[in-house]
C-alpha cells in the first residue's frame, strides 16, 4: 500500500533558490468578469428571436445565408444568417434534414415565426441535407 504523506511540500519549500520575488509572493488580486466572456444566451434581437424560433423547429438542420452569404441581418459586430426582417414581412431561409418532409417542415417553421414576427412570412427552403 502505498504510504500518503501528510503535508505535501509547496513549490517554494523545494526549490527555495527559484522562488518568484525574493521568495515573497506578490499580492495579486484576480477579478473575473464573466459578462465579458460568456455571450448572452437569450436572443435580444427580433432576426435572433426568429432564427431561435426556427431553429427549435424539428427538420430545420440550419439558418443559409444563400450562395455567396447575402442572406441575413446585420447587427453591431454580427450577423444573423437566413433572417431577414423589412416592412414586408419576416423571410427565412433554412436547410432542412433529408428525412424530413419537407412541406410539413416548412409549414412548422412558417407557424413558428409568425407566432414571434411581423406577417407575411416567406420560408424558402434552400438545400437538404444527407446524412451519408
């Protein structure tokens, strides 16, 4: 059985020659503000509340922001991919999973966004995709 000791030593009782200072440890206060790194995980936006709505909609693999990304909403500092929100009306663009049907899907995510966005809303449903 293998023998525990009872104090075990700290980094500057083993090597006293190397200790930071002078062998006094400086006074360090850390402060760790978690606002700056952890993002909001609610949806402040109305596009971050639609693409919240659709994403929870089963099929809806993902938000497309179309062939060459032009797709979306921009914000200060981000983008919202698929969403786009103008007088006329809420308009998303999603990629729905292959075992899906795809009218029902559609229909879903139609139902969901109006439920949170301004009428009429238009889903175009831009690829599918395969599991392979």
């Amino acid at each position: 059985m293998t023998q525990v000791p009872e104090q075990v030593p700290t980094p500057l009782e083993v090597a006293p020659d190397l200790a930071p200072l002078g062998g006094v440890e400086p006074d360090v206060e850390v402060v760790v503000v978690l606002d700056d790194v952890v993002p909001d995980p609610e949806p402040r936006t109305p596009a971050e509340i639609v693409a919240a709505a659709v994403l929870g909609v089963p099929g809806v693999v993902r938000l497309h922001g179309g062939r060459f990304g032009e797709l979306g909403t921009y914000l200060p500092g981000r983008r919202v991919t698929g969403v786009r929100i103008d007088d006329d009306g809420t308009e998303v663009h999603v990629v729905v999973d292959d075992l899906a049907p795809v009218p029902e899907t559609a229909a879903r995510v139609q139902r969901a966004v109006s439920a949170v966005a301004p009428m009429p809303v238009r889903v175009h449903v831009e690829d599918i995709d395969t599991i392979v």
